[in-house]
C-alpha cells in the first residue's frame, strides 16, 4: 500500500460499507491520504441519513438472516455505524470524498441529497486521475 | 495506479460490468495498457450476445428493483451498453482480453462461443504472470 | 503485483473463494508472500469443516441454479475443493492466513473454531500495517 489510498466504494450493504471505513480509518490512523469515490449502490448508501434509517440498509440476500444477530453484537460491543467511523476519520485525516457525477444522474440525485462528508462530484476520468500514486481498492 | 492496469473480472452483473468497462475507458483514455482475466460469472456476461439479451442481464439479488428505472435512465442519458463502451475503448487503446480456461471447461464454452473482443483463453498462472508491474483490481 | 499479495477475504460464497485459492496458489508458485486477512463471511466459510459441509456452502443469490452443474463440473474436472487448494499451496508458500479479531467477537468465535490453516488472530490496524509493500486485493 503506497502513502495514498483510494477506494472505489460501489457496494451499498452494511458489511462492505463497514470493511470499508475500518480500513479508511486504519489508513488514515498511519498517515495516509484516502480518497473515495462513491458510486451505483454506494451512493445510495450515502443518501442523507440513509445509514440511520433501518429500511435503507441491507446485507448481502444470502446473509441475511445474520441481520438481527449481527446489529445486536454491534451494539453489545460498542461498534460505531460505518458512517460515523468515516466521519470521524476525516476529523482526524486526509480524506477526500467524491460522488459519481453520472451516478447522481442516473438516480436523481443531488450533492445536498448526500451526506455533508461528500466534499464534490467528480467524473470517473478526473478520478482515475488521482489514481496515480495510489494503491486503488474496491468495495 | 501505474502504467499498467490489470482487472480480474469475476461479476456478471451489470452493475460491475458497467464500472469495470468505465474504468477501463478512462484508464485506456490515459494511456495505460490494460488486461482483462474473465472468469466465473464475469464469463457468462462475455458469451455472445448476452450484453444484448435482457433474459441473460442480472442485476444484484439486493437491488433488483431499480433494475426498471435504471435501464430507463440510462437510455434517457445515452449511456451506452457496458460491452460497447468496452469495445470501443479496445479500438483506441491497448487492451487485451483473456478468458479463463478452467471457467471455459466448467461452464462448456469454447473461444468461439464469446464476444470478439475475447483475444484468448489463459490460465490462472499465466495471468498473475502478467500482473508483475501492474495495478491489479478485481471486479 | 509486487512480491507481496495481501488480500482481505470478506466473502464466504464458494466462486469468489475457489477465485481467491486459486489466486494465492499462483502467487506462490511465482515465489511470493502471501498474506490473507479474513474476515466477515469469508470467516464463516474459514470456520472448521464448513468447506465440506454443503449446508454451509453458498452461492451468490443470482447464481444460485449453477451450483448442482458447477458441483459436477468440477468433479469431473478434479478441481479440488477451494481450501485443499489453500492449504496445498500453503504446504509450498509463504503464506500467513489471520483471522479478524472483530468479527470473531461478532460472531462468537474462537481460533479453535477455525481451521488449522489459520495462524492467528489480527486487528485491521495491523493488517494494514502489513500492506505497506504489498499489492492488496479484495475478495
């Protein structure tokens, strides 16, 4: 992993959205820049109070059943919900968060539709472009 | 992301297929190589026509609903079909196409039986073999 | 791909973990170290002999009517299980396989509940701080 992270965040499901900001939080945590790019089920995810509300959030079809089992231990262990992770990751770091331009078109969707912590939109190319130096990931 | 962009493609749905064929254009865009290794369900998807064929197009399990609304405003925007997209990156730039043996002999398909783009079949080995200097993801 | 492959193993469906064996299996053929961090679903399909247990086997939910003909397939072909794979190449390689301390607690297990294969449990902070030379894939 190079001093600069970026993730291409497509999934929208609970697990993949918390893998993800444990390991922003962790790189983050030893100094390196994050960049996201959010996109398709992701920026669904990042709907404006999307990760509050229990009727927005979904697991993988074939784990759910571990739904109720897997908030409830969360809870008992004093796991944050992913977006708060995130959020207080880019308290502390250097995080950039971008959404898909063409996915914001496709769903309707306006960057005041999203959460505060998306900093712009951002077309794939422009993104790809700051892949340079970075070790790319995605989720 | 360096000069080289190698992409395991292992999703069949269209959602990944149309990432995957984006960030693939962009990268062909900037000048980089890019190898494809399609295998799994990712191999489905390249059978001839099936990009074409509604009854052989999978959304995921968890949003099957949007499946509707987003054919519709992808037409609306002109985004055009993630194959097309992947076809006339590979006329411009540098990409090459590998199918997967061991998927081939699973699933029964011959050379002949997937898209042209498909340049050839490989192994596994051969693949990683190729990932010596490159940016791998894998979609 | 450098000569270090780190890879987090988040999913437990049998495609992507046959593509993760077979991946690893390579990379060590080709000399380099391997490390695997597994956690969430891929954690469940690590626990003892649930790789044989075709009740705790899945498929992705939009493939699951390939499983009895990719079952026979690959018997026929002699493609061995995803973790005879795994542990074959481990015999050969350097390759460390961590569990994820987190989920462990999530899901109420002990590194007794895992395979042998595992050597140890890890938080993500220092799986990260293993990554820095390496080349990181998700599965």
């Amino acid at each position: 992993m190079k001093d600069k992270l970026n993730v291409i965040v497509m999934s929208g499901t609970v697990d993949k959205l918390l893998a993800m900001s444990t390991i922003v939080s962790g790189a983050v945590a030893m100094g390196k820049e994050v960049n996201l790019f959010v996109t398709f089920w992701g920026l669904m995810a990042f709907k404006k109070g999307a990760w509050m509300d229990p009727s927005q959030q979904k697991l993988p079809a074939e784990y759910q059943e571990f739904g109720p089992m897997m908030q409830e231990r969360m809870q008992a262990m004093g796991i944050q919900p992913w977006m708060v992770t995130l959020k207080t990751a880019k308290e502390i770091g250097d995080i950039h968060v971008y959404s898909c331009g063409m996915t914001q078109d496709m769903f309707g969707l306006k960057l005041d539709d999203l959460e505060d912590i998306v900093d712009d939109e951002k077309g794939v190319a422009g993104f790809i472009a700051m892949c340079e130096d970075a070790e790319v990931l995605v989720f």
